[in-house]
C-alpha cells in the first residue's frame, strides 16, 4: 500500500482529553461523528479486524460457536428479567410505523437464552459455548476518553450453557486461560490483571480484566504476594485478598478491557430455560457471561503502549508489519517493495515527495513496528536501514538479511 493512497491523512494539532483520541485522530486511525461515536478509517479497521480474530481464534480454542444476533431487541425481552426499567443506559424507542417499543442492544443475554431454549431440551445437549462479536449500545450520559467509554462500541460476548455449577465453574475457569492468552497475543499481557469483582445479584464474585494506566478511569488494589488484584468495590468490605488472604496491597489506576460473570440461572429462570436430566428430570440452564471489548482494547493500547512521538503497535495488531521510506531512490526502492509483496509482508511505502523529516515523524506516529529506509546514504553503507519503533537508531543489511530479520520477526 502507498501512503500517497491512503484515504486518511496525519495531522499535527488534535485537541482532546485522552492520550488515545489524540494519537488515534492525529495518526488518522479514528475520526469522532459525535461524543462517543466513531468512525474506524482503513488503518484503525485494520488494527480493530487484527484485535477481533484473536479474540475469535481464542474463542474458539475452548468451543465457541460463533454466531450474529440482532441489535434491535423487542421491549417484551427485557420486561421478562425486569431490565427494560432498571437498565438505566439502555436505548429505548418506539418504531414509526408499527409504532413497537424497541431498544437497541446494550447487551445480549436477553436474547440468547430465548435462542438457547429453542435448541437446548436434554443433558446431552450441554453444555454449549455461543459467542459473537457486535456492535453494542450504551447511553452515556458523559462518553469521554475516547475509545475508553463511548456510546456505540464493539464487544465480544461468549455464553456457555451447562447442566450444573461444577460445570459452569470448570468452563470458567478455561475462560480465564483464554483470556490471559488474548492479552498476552495483543500486547497486554504484562500489565492486564484479574481483579475481582462484586457478582451482584449473580454471585459472590464477578472478575475484571484491568489493564495498569495511570490515567485509567478504575481504582484497583494489586495483592503484592499474589499479584491478583481487587477492585475499590470490594477493598471497601473485604480489606483482604480473596485469593491468597494477605492485605498487603498496591493502590493502582487502571482501564476495564473486559469480565466475566458466573449467571447461573438468573436468565435461565426468566425465560424457563429447562433440559431434563438422566432421569427425566426437568432442571434449570446454568448460564456464564464473558465479556471483552475490542474497541476498547484498541483504545488501552494506544493509551499505555504510545510515548511523546506516537503509537506503537505490538506486531499481533500492527494495520502493516513495515514502513517504509524512501529518500530519492524510487528504482531500488519499488523493486524491493515489489519484492517484499512477494514473500507476504503487509508494507505501507511511504513514496510522497516529502521531507525525510516528515515521513520519519510519521512513521512515528502511526506506530507501526518496523522502519526500512532506503537512501544514497544507506546503500553507500551496503545496505537498508532497518529500525524498530522502540529502538533509538537503527541497523544497516542487506536486503536478504532484512528478509530474513523480518520473517523472524513476524513468525
């Protein structure tokens, strides 16, 4: 891809409150339509696209079937758990024509266990793992730091169905694994903690994922033996670790990228969700919820994983795997851009005729992990200038030396 063909371009001066909508709007990844509404531009799909099939891979390692549910939800379905009035951020309209009240989506559970009920009727049934990733709605009464809290936002929801809490608490726990493998694919992995939760109304405990940002919106307290973290929820009536016991914590801020909660029949029950067991007996549905936001974990990376010169994409979700720069030079460098296309790198060349100071500052900015600069100054020293985007000076090679570091690289 040239740069000159990119339908996005950078900017310089973006005003804004967070670190991520400023880098994301000047790097041209994002542009805002309203407070909490955005528009994902090529690269921003790129890196968003790159996010949701790890999810999706990851999903599916511990049985997930993916499926698309609808966004618009009939009011019936949220009388019946007694959410249609408690929700207090659910989007409520009636329809012009049928003149139907309607919500749009926030949430999911009220459809797929009606969904489930169709499909589910014996023990040999379950359990049964359905997850999708959709756009939500949320009305924010203050959508604020950018992608971190918006009104309209991606989420990937997982619901597993079992026979009993044994079960459902075994499934849970292979969740937790997966999700710890999500983070640690996406960039996250050191800083992104399980911190425990009040499970309200569903049960003892729910479970966050926080990743550490001092600007993050949370308060939680990191166990110093442990390092299982709990959120100000609970510090307030359990001064210690649910985990290990000890009190000795560390006061931290820090950014919901996602959580996990152990329903148990609270939907089941609202919509008669039953199975009959080995004997003939009819039983409730035991229901988990897990919960993870693509968006939002664009947003955190951008915000925790950037400095003072731009983005710095891990390489799982860089939107291109090379930048790369010419500085006169066109021949020798088409031919090894041609060349890389061949061997399969993503490669945004950046061609324009502009200042080599431009084009370094906006390989910055867009954050992607590997610099390549071909100049009279780079093959005088027998090579191209390969630089990392966390690296303060880079390397000359040559070009099958180059090939070979990235292949490496990106294995």
């Amino acid at each position: 891809m040239l740069v000159s063909n990119l339908f996005s371009r950078t900017r310089r001066d973006v005003a804004g409150e967070s670190r991520n909508y400023q880098l994301l709007t000047k790097a041209g990844y994002i542009d805002q339509l309203m407070a909490g509404v955005f528009t994902f531009l090529p690269l921003g799909n790129k890196v968003l696209k790159k996010i949701e099939n790890i999810i999706r891979e990851e999903m599916v390692s511990i049985g997930g079937e993916e499926v698309l549910m609808p966004a618009l939800h009939p009011k019936e379905i949220w009388k019946a758990t007694n959410r249609w009035e408690e929700m207090d951020d659910l989007y409520r309209f009636t329809t012009h024509y049928s003149k139907q009240e309607v919500a749009l989506g926030a949430t999911h559970e009220e459809v797929v266990t009606p969904l489930a009920k169709k499909f589910i009727f014996s023990y040999k049934e379950l359990p049964k793992y359905l997850f999708q990733i959709q756009v939500k709605f949320r009305d924010e009464k203050r959508p604020r730091s950018g992608l971190l809290r918006t009104r309209e936002f991606i989420m990937k929801d997982l619901y597993s169905f079992h026979k009993d809490k044994k079960d459902l608490d075994d499934y849970y726990e292979r969740v937790k694994e997966a999700y710890a493998k999500v983070f640690l694919r996406i960039g996250l992995g050191n800083i992104t903690f399980v911190t425990y939760a009040s499970g309200g109304t569903f049960s003892k405990y729910s479970h966050e994922y926080q990743t550490l940002c001092s600007e993050g919106e949370d308060t939680i307290f990191l166990c110093k033996k442990c390092r299982v973290a709990i959120n100000k929820e609970i510090i307030v009536t359990q001064k210690e670790c649910p985990s290990c016991g000890k009190a000795d914590f560390e006061e931290k801020r820090a950014i919901e990228v996602g959580n996990i909660f152990k329903l148990g029949s609270r939907f089941s029950s609202a919509s008669n969700l039953k199975f009959k067991d080995k004997d003939g007996k009819e039983k409730l549905v035991e229901m988990g919820c897990y919960g993870m936001g693509p968006t939002r974990i664009m947003g955190a990376v951008a915000e925790v994983l950037s400095d003072d010169r731009g983005l710095a994409w891990p390489k799982e979700i860089t939107p291109y795997q090379v930048y790369f720069i010419n500085i006169g030079q066109e021949k020798k460098a088409e031919s090894f851009y041609n060349l890389l296309q061949k061997k399969g790198f993503e490669i945004l060349w950046d061609e324009r005729d502009e200042s080599p100071g431009i084009k370094f500052a906006d390989a910055d900015l867009l954050g992607i992990p590997i610099r390549l600069v071909v100049s009279e100054k780079s093959l005088s020293k027998g090579g191209i200038e390969i630089k990392y985007r966390n690296e303060s000076a880079g390397r000359i090679l040559k070009n099958e030396d180059i090939i070979k570091e990235l292949a490496e690289f990106y294995a």
